[in-house]
C-alpha cells in the first residue's frame, strides 16, 4: 500500500473534516508546526478553543487521517500527517491541465 495514493473515498472523508472552520484552523496550525506537532493545551490555547471541543475536532481530524497523535508521558502530541495532505492534494489536481495542452 502507498500512502500517497488516495480514492474518492477518503478525499471525500479528509475534505468532509476540512471542511468546518476550527479544524481547518486546528489543520492549518499542525501543518506550520512541524513534524514534531504540539501538545493539545497549546493548539487549545492558540486557537481558543475549549479542550473537550478541541478533543472533539481532533478526533474528526484523526478518522479522517489529515493527523497523527503520539503519547509523551501524560501529554498528547499531535501532527499533520503530509503524507495524506499531500496525497489529498494528489488526487485533486491528478488531472490537472490534461485539456490545456
């Protein structure tokens, strides 16, 4: 399986998330940060929103695999996925130009 490949199906599923306004900023925010990514307190903090809607939005972000999470003792970190943004980006402009030519 190649991650960046993507179907209908999960640009569908990855759109659908980015497509509400505090996971687009939350998204937007993980991609300028860097693989490392940022514990939940800072995005909740930088994007001021309370954290049981962030966990809320992070969960839709995660189905969607636009993010990663990963553990450092009690703290949760977590990052853009590239690899499924890139692919997203892939499937959309697959196409791209064939009709300029």
């Amino acid at each position: 399986y190649n991650s960046r490949i993507m179907d209908k199906k999960k640009a569908l599923a990855a759109l659908a998330s980015l497509a509400q306004g505090t996971r687009l900023d939350v998204f937007r925010l993980l991609v300028t940060a860097g693989p490392a990514g940022l514990p939940a307190g800072e995005i909740a903090a930088e994007l001021s929103v309370p954290p049981n809607t962030l966990s809320f939005h992070l969960t839709h972000l995660k189905a969607a695999g636009l993010i990663r999470c990963r553990r450092a003792g009690r703290q949760a970190f977590y990052s853009a996925n590239y690899d499924r943004a890139q692919a997203l980006l892939g499937y959309l402009t697959e196409n791209c130009c064939k009709r300029c030519g």
